[in-house]
C-alpha cells in the first residue's frame, strides 16, 4: 500500500490543481440540499488539509477554493428556498425531512443571520438553514455576508486538523513509511464510523418510528403470545419495552456470536487459520513501549484488581444493607469464573505461548475478558440504571472501550488467541445482559447508594492497579515478553566472516530497507555506554510536551531536541545517544541486539552482539518559524566521526567493506 500512497502524492504534487478541483467539487456538493448528505465532503476537506501538511497544496489556494465552493453551494440552497418558497414543502424530501426543516426553520427564527454560521458546523442543517433563508426573502447581501464568513470558518475548521495530521504523517514517514500508512488506516476508520454514525442518526429514527408504529398496530390486532410479546417490546406506552428490546437483541446478537466461535474453535474453522495469521502478525509488530502498555492493561484487568473490587461494592451493598443487589453482585461473579473455568476444561485449547501452567494453560474462552465484562458491565448497570439515557450510553461505551482494550491486550501478548477473547467477551455479554434483566423484575426497586459505590469502586480501582504495577510490573513484562536464545559465535568468527551475515539495514514495520546497519559492537549495555558517555556522548532528552513544543520555536538548543524515534523490525533502539557535532547537526547512534552473543577467549562470559546505525542528523528552520531535522544521506561520513570520537579509548576496532559500504566492528 505504501507505494500506491507515495505514487497518489507524488501524482498530485506534479498536478495541484487536480487536488483543487476535487476540493472545490467536495465543497460545493456537500453544501447542497439532499446530495450533501451522501457525499462526504467534510472528510474530503480534511484529506485536503493532510495535502497542505505534506506540503502537497499551497495552504491559500486550498483554503480559497474551499470557501469558494461552500459558499456557491449554500448560494444554491438560498436561491432554491427564495425561488419555490412555501411550495419546497411538498417536495418529496423536504416532506420526508419535515421535523428537520421545522427545526432549522425554529433555529433561523431565533438567531436570524447568524444561524447560517452554526447551521454550517451542524450536519442536519448545513444545507437546510440556507433554505429556510431563501424562503424568508432574507436579503441577498445580508445572506451572502454570513455564507461567506460560515464558509471561511468552515473550511478552516476543516483544514487545520488535517495539516496538523498531514504534517505528523510527514513524520510517521520519517520514522516508517508503514507507521504513515496505518495512520492513514486509521483516520479512515474514524470516519468511516463518524459518517456511518452520522447517516444512522438522521435516517434511522425516522425508520424506527414508523416500523414501531406499524408493529404495535399489527399487535393491537390480535392477542396470541406472538401479537402480546410484540407489544411488550414495541409498545411506547410501556417505559419498559425499549429496554426490553434492546435487551433482547443484545442478548440475541450475542449468544449467536459465542455460539458461532465455539463452533469454530472446535471445528478448526476458518477462525482458527484468522488466530494463526494475527498472532504472527502481532508478535513481529512488538515494541517495547507497546508491551508496557499493554500489560498495564492486562493487570488492570486481572484478578488481583478484580478481587479487591468485588469486596469493597460488596461492603457498600452490606453496610446499606441491600441484601438482594449483593446475592446478584457475588452471584454475577462467581457464577462467570465457574462456567469459564468449565468451559476452559472441556474445550481444552492451549494457548499461544506457554506462559501458564494447570488449568490456566487453556485458553477458550478468555478469562480476563469475560469477568472484566461482567464485573465492570454490572456495576456500571448499577451505577446507570436510575439516570438518563445520556449517561447510560456514556457509562456503557465507557465498560465497552476498556473491556475490549483487556481482550485486545490478551492477543496482544500472546496470552489468548483472538478467538479466545471474541468468545470470552460474548459469553460475558450473554450472562451479564441475562443479569440484568434478571435483576430488572426481581430486585429493580431496591435503592442501591450509587455515591458511595462509585466512589468505593473508583479508589479500590486506583489503589489496587498502583499497588499492581508496583508489585509486578516488572515481572509480568519479562513473562509476556518472547524470547529466542541467542546463538553464540566465536570472536574470530565473527571478525572474519560471521559479521556477514548479520542485518545490512535498519527495516522499517514493513521490511523496507532504511539506513544501514554500519556498526556492529560486541560488548555490554554498561559497557558501551560508558565508554561513549566518557567522550561526550549523552542520553537525548526524552519525549515531553515541553520537549515536543521545542520544535515549534526557530532556533532551539540542539542538546535540548529529543531525537526521532525510529524501528528495526518494530522495536525501539535499546541504546540511544547522541553528540553534537556543531549547533546545527549532532551524531545519533542506535542500537539494537541481535540474536547472537561473541565467545573471546580473554572475556568471563560471551559479549551480547549489538546491531546498529550511525547517521548525522541536520537541523533546519523552514519561514524561521519552527525546526525540522533532516538525516544525512552520507551515512559514510557519519561513521568515520564515530570513529574519530572513539579513538583512544579502551576498545578494538576493525573496518570491514559490504558491496562498497563501510562496516565499523567493534568490541
């Protein structure tokens, strides 16, 4: 893909203008009535904004053409309105859209004018407003000052964001060409969902409704168990029935999607070649501060936070004495940990890595996943279930989002094959939504203290994920973490020939060929750091918000710069220092450890085998208004300092040649 995406950019830096039409065309499409709801010409303004950060589009012409273009659309939608008046209200759509035109119609009586200013950053209305404008013989100036001014904000709402995300695209490029790209993945995604959630709020509860109003008619009309059933999930009069309904086709949805991975599982279906595929695909995009992550998140959502959760909303619930809620509370628990335990047993698949051992060692369904569902799912139903419908969909996005970051660290760590945790969250869902209901007719009167729950469950939550991380976070990283032994090779081995065959180049996450890898040195971390910072080498600064702001002046310190993070086979550099060389450029070495280790005679134990790049790394001050580093292509050059810096010291050092490029071993 990443060819594909360089080809598109490189295209449109020759041909601008065709990136100008498109602007104008998505600009202009968008803001007229009826075809701007269908075309995504917000997200087409952004993809221009990234265009203005890679330096694709001039930033002035972009943003001309774009409020050019909005603003002949809306001009469309005034003389639309003004030249049909009343009469546009029997036109198909606006009568299929009429709560939406009496909306933009209230909305332009109260703010006048300035309605077309919001109306512009509001979807429904964007084109609407405009309308309604035309239809009340606003004035053509008047009307069109507001459009113009509606557009300008427009556009540059639109803009920054993508020449903010355009220019960290140029960036992610200089660090991997495939982290650019899974940024690009990712924006799309983002809007696929916005744009999807935003058709589905303004076409589907007009669609609900009527299909609501058509089946409680059709209900009306008889009384068996089908027609009585039907009016106890769509009868509006009955507050109960739109819980009951979603209710049931969450419990519907998830049931079938449990039994349907079990089946694959068992079967050895499509699924389990899919867990194959991802697990081998996750381990070679590992880094180190990925892993960190991602078992903060594991712990989080293990059993020793767990545990202290469930004991402190179980002495709420006793010191309130709501005894029926703390049966349900205990019972929702335990009854999870048995039935995944037993389904554990009785599928019996091994995990990804052999990281446990006794009945911990299979996998289907995961453990983590089903109980954080449940334990976090109930108490956020408990905490919710009196307040508005708002904080409710807050409360279960908010279980939903951390839920399936716990399963998706499982898979991450090679804990759980993907399949585990879809089926340990689907059977979670299953048993929590039948918790619910359950709890709904039998214990749904009884007052549970919402404050003191949330505030004992919030600080049993903090204080037991620090008391985690303090007590095994070291441990849990070196368990999850996957190890190869490394082979050993004798010293002169590796002097003569072994070097060889050891990585050329840095390889980015997708295999393509970065700088070389020009430095081999067999040796200790500590000793090698020591022997670099006693000729000025320094650790760079890390990445803050202070240090990120640096770069934003003209002319900052170089020592104060943090250094681009950069991947061999998606892992962060183990050693990184760097030396300045003058105020404007300054040596950057990387290492990385390689898979082997040198046996010298004259060493107590083998040396571990470093792999890495030497490069220089030049500053640069585009308009004197920020500063940008560029690297030095003469790799060569920056090899010959490195060895000018480390002469004299306490180390051998050998010049080697690959197909004309110079290799420095040292050790």
């Amino acid at each position: 893909m990443e060819p594909y995406l360089q080809t598109l950019i490189a295209y449109l830096s020759a041909h601008p203008h065709i990136g100008l039409i498109a602007v104008f065309a998505a600009a202009t499409l968008e803001s007229i009535v009826v075809v701007g709801m269908f075309v995504p010409g917000s997200a087409l303004i952004f993809v221009a904004g990234a265009l203005i950060g890679l330096r694709v589009l001039d930033p002035a012409w972009t943003t001309l053409t774009a409020v050019a273009g909005a603003t002949l659309g809306d001009g469309f939608n005034y003389w639309l309105g003004g030249h049909y008046g009343d009469r546009i209200r029997a036109m198909p759509f606006f009568k299929r859209q009429a709560p939406l035109l009496a909306r933009a119609e209230a909305h332009f009586a109260r703010h006048g004018g300035s309605s077309i200013l919001v109306g512009r950053m509001v979807a429904p209305l964007r084109s609407i407003v405009p309308t309604v404008a035309g239809m009340s013989d606003m004035p053509a100036l008047r009307f069109y000052v507001f459009n113009t001014l509606s557009a300008l904000a427009w556009a540059v709402v639109h803009l920054l964001p993508g020449a903010l995300f355009g220019a960290s695209l140029q960036l992610a490029g200089a660090i991997s060409s495939r982290l650019a790209v899974m940024m690009v993945l990712a924006a799309v995604m983002v809007w696929l969902l916005w744009w999807s959630a935003s058709l589905m709020l303004t076409h589907l509860p007009p669609l609900i409704a009527r299909t609501r109003t058509r089946t409680v008619a059709w209900a009306h009309t008889g009384s068996t168990a089908l027609h009585r059933a039907a009016l106890a999930l769509f009868d509006p009069q009955r507050p109960e029935s739109a819980a009951l309904l979603m209710s049931a086709l969450v419990l519907i949805g998830s049931a079938w999607l449990f039994l349907g991975v079990l089946e694959d599982v068992l079967t050895h279906d499509a699924l389990v070649n899919f867990d194959s595929a991802l697990f081998a695909a996750l381990q070679q995009l590992r880094t180190a501060w990925v892993d960190g992550l991602m078992v903060s998140i594991t712990e989080v959502g293990g059993l020793r936070v767990a545990l202290p959760v469930i004991a402190a909303v179980a002495l709420v619930l006793a010191y309130k004495r709501c005894w029926r809620t703390l049966a349900y509370w205990l019972a929702a628990q335990g009854v999870a940990v048995l039935l995944v335990a037993a389904l554990k047993v009785s599928v019996g698949r091994v995990r990804p890595s052999p990281i446990y051992s006794g009945i911990e060692q299979y996998s289907f369904p995961s453990a983590h996943a089903a109980s954080a569902l449940v334990l976090y799912g109930f108490l956020a139903y408990l905490l919710a279930r009196t307040k508005s419908i708002r904080a409710q969909l807050i409360a279960s996005a908010a279980v939903a989002s951390f839920v399936v970051l716990i399963g998706l660290s499982r898979v991450y760590l090679g804990a759980h094959w993907f399949s585990d945790a879809l089926g340990g969250l689907s059977f979670g869902l299953v048993w929590l939504v039948l918790l619910c209901i359950a709890y709904a007719h039998h214990v749904g009167a009884e007052r549970v203290p919402v404050r003191a729950l949330a505030a004992a469950s919030l600080v049993t939550i903090v204080a037991a994920a620090v008391v985690e991380f303090n007590n095994r976070f070291d441990g849990d990283l070196m368990r999850y973490q996957p190890r190869a032994e490394a082979a050993a090779v004798p010293l002169h081995d590796w002097r003569d020939s072994g070097w060889r065959s050891l990585a050329p180049s840095r390889t980015d996450f997708s295999g393509e060929v970065e700088e070389p890898m020009a430095l081999q040195w067999a040796a200790t971390r500590e000793r090698i750091t020591t022997t670099l910072l006693a000729v000025g080498w320094r650790v760079p600064v890390p990445w803050t918000l202070r240090s990120a702001l640096l770069w934003l002046l003209p002319r900052p310190a170089i020592e104060q710069l943090s250094v681009l993070p950069k991947f061999h086979q998606d892992l962060m550099p183990s050693i990184l220092l760097t030396q300045a060389v003058d105020a404007q450029t300054r040596l950057v070495l990387r290492l990385w450890p390689s898979e082997h280790v040198v046996d010298a005679p004259t060493a107590p134990q083998p040396m571990p085998l470093w792999l890495g790049t030497v490069t220089l790394e030049r500053l640069s001050h585009p308009a004197s208004a920020f500063t940008v580093a560029r690297t030095d292509l003469d790799f060569a050059q920056a090899l010959r300092l490195f060895d000018i810096k480390l002469a004299g010291q306490s180390v051998s050092m050998q010049w080697r040649d690959r197909q004309g490029a110079p290799v420095l071993l040292v050790w």
